[in-house]
C-alpha cells in the first residue's frame, strides 16, 4: 500500500499494529468499537483486545473496505454486542462539513517527542489547526486539578484472558497439533525455539505449566468488563475539558518520532510510540496523514470516539482529510518505489 500497489489491505491491532504501520505509510485505518468487524480467525496476541482492521490510502476508500468488511459474524459473538450500529453505506458518511461545532480534546502530556530529535509530534501539532480551518474547537483535557489523561477504568475479573486466547485458537486450529506444529497450549505459542531470535523467549524461562482454561462464563466476565470500560470512557469524554461540557472526539498523534526508532523488539520498550486508550477500553480511534515531519517521513494523527462513534469518526476524518489535502499536508506518495510501466492500451 505504501507503495501505492493497491488500494487497500487488512491489518490486525492489539496495541499499535493498526496506527503504527498508518503512521509510517502514511495511510488511513480504523481501529473499530470491539465487534465493529469479526476477530474470527485472528492470532490472538490478547483475547478481546485483538481487531483485525482496514487500511487504504484515504478516508473515501476506507469507507469502501468497511462496506465490504462491517458485518455480523455468528462465529464472533463480539459482533453482537448491544449497541452495536453501523451505516448501511459507510460512503454516507463523508460529510465535509463533519467537523462544524465539534469540540476535539487535546491532552498536552500525551505530544511528547521523546528523543527530542524530530520534529514528529510539533509537525502534529501544527496540523491540529486543520480541524479548527474545519469548523472544530481545540479543548484542552486533562490538564485540571483532578484531570486525567485516560479514562478510569473498573476492576479486571479473575483469569487469564490471553492464555484462553491461544487456547480457542488452538482448539480452531486442530492442524496446530496433527500436523507436526507441536503447538498444544500457549506456552508452546510462547517458548517455541524455532522463532525468530527477535522475539524468541528463553528456553530456561518456560518451564511453566499453562494457566487454567477459563468457563464460560469467566469469558462472559471479560466481556462484561470490557462493556464497562467503554461505559467509563464515555463519562471521562462526556466531562472532558477545563469546563467539563465534555468533547465530541480526542486527538492523539501517531507515532511520536521518526519511524526508525520506534519498536524496541526483544523485550525492549518502543520508545517512539504512545498508544491511545482505544483498544484497551474496546473504543474506536480512525487514524489519517497530515503530512510529513523534518526529516520527510510520513506522520499522522488518530481521533479517539465513544463506543460505536466509529461512523462519526470516519466521517470528521474525511473532513478533516479535505481541509488537509487541500494544504498539501495529507497522503504522502511514497518516493522509494519507482513507478510501474503499463500500457493503456491493453484490457
């Protein structure tokens, strides 16, 4: 997609894996409402909190691959979630006048470059003044006496959820264990000595027996929990700003630095990223260009919505996108990757 050799893809995000490689490419994705699209099928890094999500170029031919990819799946019973409601045609959405009247959040903590060499997160920052050319108010959060950052969130029920992942997967996947991958339980997933070194755990580190599988209603506990992290969020935006009128979106950037520096790899921390609380309270974040920082690497920035704004999202992203684009700060064209020859002639 970088490259411009299609016009859209499928990602899957626990943390970062969405926005993360959007930032670097300069591209549009969707991190949905937790049952937005089906997680069947997806290697799960943590149960619930994995989304499979698309990506394109820009906002128009991200509503085209959620036409295709916004459904029920009776194998997923996240897709059923209450509450859950989608547009019929998600090109209805783009609205360029999406942004008028809105009131977009800002946290000053969260605009940090923290290697201090790029100009990533002030090349952000200046890009917040398209929603303000959009119509959309910047309010200041979490900045207060008594402010926050991220919204609260309710006790976690008892379990292991990422070790009952694997274990579904598994259970899905019974070739994990007749065709010779010796792939029985999670810490087989976790201690395997023939992946690559990059994330291969110590041999002397797993001599562990796998957590117990969770009931059924210990998933349906998790769940739950989840629902109440969205519950949360919403009061945290709906309170939000020194005024307390509450906001309609919040603004987080994409990555925090140039794109090199940021996955640590082998235990080791990614500095150069700060994820939103999207996917750890189940909320939507869309994620869009806004051009290019000091050194010409591709930037971007992500609005974070209540559960099940993910169309209100889509649509202040394509207005967003207009005002940008128009500025010549959107999509960036990659320059690595030479053009194809073709003949207009041949059908």
């Amino acid at each position: 997609m970088a490259a411009s050799l299609t016009a859209g893809a499928m990602g899957s995000q626990t943390g970062d894996s969405l926005y993360g490689p959007a930032s670097g490419a300069s591209l549009v994705t969707l991190r949905g409402t937790d049952g937005l699209e089906s997680g069947t099928g997806i290697m799960p890094l943590v149960y619930l909190t994995d989304f499979g999500g698309a990506m394109a170029r820009s906002v128009p031919d991200l509503a085209d691959m959620l036409n295709v990819v916004v459904a029920a799946d009776p194998d997923d019973p996240e897709t059923s979630a209450p509450g859950r409601h989608t547009p019929a045609d998600w090109r209805s959405v783009l609205d360029p006048n999406a942004l008028q009247g809105k009131r977009i959040g800002f946290i000053p903590s969260v605009w940090v470059d923290p290697f201090g060499t790029t100009n990533t997160t002030d090349a952000e920052k200046a890009a917040l003044q398209f929603f303000v050319d959009a119509g959309a108010t910047i309010v200041e959060m979490g900045v207060t006496v008594g402010g926050t950052d991220t919204p609260p969130a309710p006790a976690a029920p008892p379990g292991d959820i990422r070790s009952e992942g694997w274990g579904l997967y598994i259970d899905s996947h019974p070739e994990l264990v007749t065709q010779g991958f010796s792939i029985f339980t999670v810490v087989d997933v976790n201690c395997s000595q023939k992946k690559v070194a990059y994330v291969r755990a110590a041999a002397s580190t797993c001599s562990v027996a796998p957590a117990p599988r969770l009931t059924a209603a210990q998933i349906q506990a998790f769940r739950d929990y989840r629902r109440g992290r969205q519950a949360t969020a919403k009061t945290w935006m709906d309170t939000g700003g020194a005024d307390h009128l509450g906001v309609d979106a919040v603004v987080y950037p994409g990555l925090l630095s140039d794109i090199s520096l940021n996955d640590g790899g082998g235990n080791r921390a990614s500095f150069g990223r700060r994820d939103t609380p999207g996917a750890a309270n189940g909320i939507p974040t869309v994620v869009f260009p806004v051009g290019y920082n000091n050194h010409g690497q591709p930037i971007n920035i992500q609005l974070l919505g209540r559960a099940w704004d993910d169309d209100k999202l889509v649509g202040m992203a394509y207005a967003f996108e207009e005002v940008a684009n128009a500025a010549g700060h959107g999509h960036v064209e990659a320059t690595t990757a030479p053009a194809l020859p073709h003949d207009h002639r041949k059908k």
